[in-house]
C-alpha cells in the first residue's frame, strides 16, 4: 500500500487541531477538579454528566446496584447541595 503525502498546510493544520484539542482537554479536567475542590468533594470517580450538565459521583454496591449521586449543576449552583 502506497503512503499517502499530504499537502505540508493540511499537515500544519492537523498538528494545530491536536494541539487546540489537548489544550480544551486539559481546560475541562482543571474545570472539573476546580468543582469537586470547591464542593469540597472526595474520592476520584466523578464525572461530568454533559446531557444534564451536573457533576455525578457514581458508585458500584457489591450487589451490582449502582448509586449516582448529583452534586449541583455546572451551570451555577453554588450552593454545594447534594440531590438525588
């Protein structure tokens, strides 16, 4: 199979791309650990929960049951109330 050459600008447009997808990454996990600081919460099995935009806590039981609890909302609530 013969290797393919790109055009030098689409290969500096790929680098860029990567390089602008790393740097979003990295500012949504200093988000994220921002939130659980701040809601003073613990453990490291939280997550962004993106339809709902909450931040959840999941937890597995030795039972197969899994718990999920809601921490506020990413879009404000500052209260630090724990739903659900």
């Amino acid at each position: 199979m013969d290797d393919i050459q790109l055009p030098e600008r689409a290969v500096q447009t790929i680098r860029k791309l990567f390089y602008e997808r790393q740097v979003v990454e990295s500012k949504i996990s200093n988000y994220l650990q921002g939130l659980i600081d701040s809601y003073g919460l613990e453990g490291d099995n939280w997550s962004l929960d993106t339809n709902m935009m909450v931040l959840r806590q999941v937890e597995e039981s030795p039972n197969g049951v899994v718990k999920s609890d809601v921490v506020g909302t990413v879009t404000g609530d500052s209260g630090g109330k724990s739903y659900g």
